[in-house]
C-alpha cells in the first residue's frame, strides 16, 4: 500500500477532508481557515479546471482545479480528469489568491520517503498575470520549463500550471529543489523553495 504525500510550499492551507496531507513546508500558514464549513463547501462546489497535468510514465492525466467558495476562500487542487472533487491542494482567501506572493505553489508525491522510491510527483500553482514563464530548478542544478495557462479567477487574471516530474529523475534522486518565476525580460521576480534539495 503506498503513502501519498502533499508538500505544500507557499501561502496555502490544507483543508480538504477528502485531501490526504502528511507534510507541509512552508510559513505564514493559516491553518485556522480549515474548517467543516469550508470543507463542506468544498465538497459541494463545482471546481473549475485551470491546467492540465499531462499524462507520462503510465500515469493518467490530472487536472489542476480552481474553486471560489461562498466562505471567502479561492482554492487550487490536483485531481483526477474524472473526479474534480478527490484531490490536494490548498487555499487561501478569494482577495488574496496568492497569499500576497506573486507566486504559489503545491507538490504533491506519491510513495517515498526517499526520491528514487517516488513513483509519481506532481507541481501545481498559481502565479501573477505578469508572470512570463516558470521553471523549476532540480537537485541537480538543472532546470524544467513548467507550461502556463492563462485562468480568469473571480475578477482576476492569473498563470495557472501543472506539471508532472519525469520518473526517470526521481529514480536516480533528482527532485525539485525550487520552483522560480520569470518576467518577460527574463528577471526573476518570484522563489519558492520545495524542502526537498
């Protein structure tokens, strides 16, 4: 039986009751804003997808979900196409999607503890609209274009992406180490760190 893990690493808060969470990195979490009000309107909300995760190494292709919840909360979730409702994510308050951040970013793996035992990780997140692209710096100082997807969000305009960590990598212990944003003229305008490298 393997063990699904979900790092966290910006500005969202687990709360799901259906999401099984283990680990999360990360500060200014708000674990106060899980609640069974909250879950409830999760669970009876229509999420809306926002990204792709693609299908590879035998693995199905999930969906990177987007919710606004009638408790003030805007939630991003990795989920199966066929089951919008069954995945892990975060939320933060619908004014604030990003948590103040100009990037936020979930990991989700499945087994481990260890890279080489992973058999299947996932990236999802959200960036500002002034986001150019995102990549990934990996374990191994080398780096993954990760693909954006414009998302209209409540009034807002965001990057919305998900992305899908090749198993050939996580066998030899490559892993992402830090998930980076770019502007247009190629400046770095936002970091986040995974715990991982």
């Amino acid at each position: 039986m393997s063990t699904r893990h979900a790092v966290v690493v910006a500005a969202v808060v687990v709360v799901a009751a259906s999401v099984l969470v283990t680990a999360v990195v990360g500060a200014g979490f708000d674990w106060s804003r899980s609640s069974d009000e909250l879950n409830a309107a999760l669970a009876e909300g229509e999420p809306t997808q926002v990204a792709q995760i693609a299908a590879a190494d035998g693995l199905p292709a999930r969906g990177v979900y987007a919710q606004l919840t009638p408790t003030g909360h805007f939630c991003l979730s990795d989920a199966p196409l066929d089951n919008p409702n069954m995945g892990g994510g975060g939320c933060n308050a619908a004014d604030d999607p990003l948590g103040g951040k100009n990037l936020s970013v979930s990991l989700a793996y499945d087994a481990g503890p260890g890279l080489d035992a992973v058999r299947d990780a996932r990236l999802i997140g959200l960036a500002i609209r002034g986001v150019s692209s995102v990549r990934v710096l990996m374990t191994d100082a080398s780096w993954r274009t990760v693909k954006l997807k414009n998302a209209k969000l409540g009034a807002g305009l965001f990057k919305a992406f998900g992305y899908r960590f090749r198993r050939s990598d996580l066998k030899r212990g490559i892993g992402p180490a830090a998930v980076v944003a770019f502007d247009a003229s190629g400046a770095e305008i936002a970091r986040q760190a995974t715990g991982i490298g």
